[in-house]
C-alpha cells in the first residue's frame, strides 16, 4: 500500500495536497504516450504520487517504469504544475490539490507495456490532433507544458 492510500485510511476523500511526478514519453514521430486509466476510463499521462524519501525524479523513473515497463536515460524537467487549477477529484470522490513536476523522457529503453493494473491500454497520440476522452488534469499538464493546444482541450471530459 502506498503514502497516499495510508493517508486515506486516516482522512478519508478530504482534499490532500500531493507532490507527484509526470512523464511525457513521445515516439519517433513525437507522439505522445497516453494511458486508459482504469479509475476514470480516460486517458491520463504516465506518472504518480511520490512515497516518503522520493526524489521527483525517482518518483517519475518509478512511475514510468510501472506504468508502461519503459525506462528512460534522462528527465528532461519541462515545468511544475500547482494551484487551483492543479485540482482534481478522482471517481471514487478522493480530492487532491497536485504539485506536478512534468518531466520529458529522453533515450527511451523498451516497448510500452502494461505493468499494473492503473492502466488498461498504451497508445500513442498524435498531438495535432482532438484526443478522445482526455482526462482533464492530463489536458492541463499537457497545456501548461506547452504540448497541447487550448483548442485540444476540446477532446477532454470535463
């Protein structure tokens, strides 16, 4: 069990403010690696909250590793995301206010894989395009990162 799911058991769906890591992971033909979340069936960034004595990029190498069996050479930090915009409320009803490091991934290792079960699918989306069902806290990463478009926030669910 991790951090987030002990604080859980002792706050219950209370708005916790969580440090956490995001990785864009983009192919040959820079698209961007998106996962079906199996909480929202939407489709988020690969990344996570950190547990105790985590480094933001320990947290991201981890996060990127479970969820998609890649490893990356470098971490490229792009920005850090938090603020009332950084608000997000999972289907279960828990609420959090992130602090989102957003790293981009340089010299991919592997082939994208589901590790966990957090993920039902990977795929790859081409960014000049309208994502169908973006999960909304993925769209704002990829806005305030630079790599989506408001008119891409159009394909999010709100």
């Amino acid at each position: 069990m991790g951090y987030i799911m002990e604080l859980r058991e002792k706050v219950g769906s209370r708005p916790l403010i969580m440090a956490g890591a995001s990785v864009l992971v983009f192919n040959e033909l820079g698209h961007l690696l998106l996962q079906k979340r199996a909480d929202s069936l939407d489709w988020g960034t690969i990344g996570g909250s950190l547990e105790p004595g985590e480094s933001l990029e320990e947290a991201a190498h981890r996060e990127l590793w479970e969820e998609s069996g890649l490893k990356a050479n470098t971490l490229q930090l792009i920005t850090v995301i938090s603020g009332a915009d950084a608000y997000y409320q999972y289907p279960n009803g828990d609420e959090v206010y992130n602090v989102t490091a957003v790293f981009k991934a340089i010299g991919i290792e592997g082939t994208p894989v589901l590790m966990d079960d957090e993920g039902l699918e990977l795929r790859y989306f081409d960014l000049n395009e309208p994502i169908p069902n973006l999960n909304p806290y993925a769209a704002h990463v990829l806005s305030e990162s630079g790599f989506l478009q408001n008119v891409q926030k159009e394909g999010a669910k709100v």
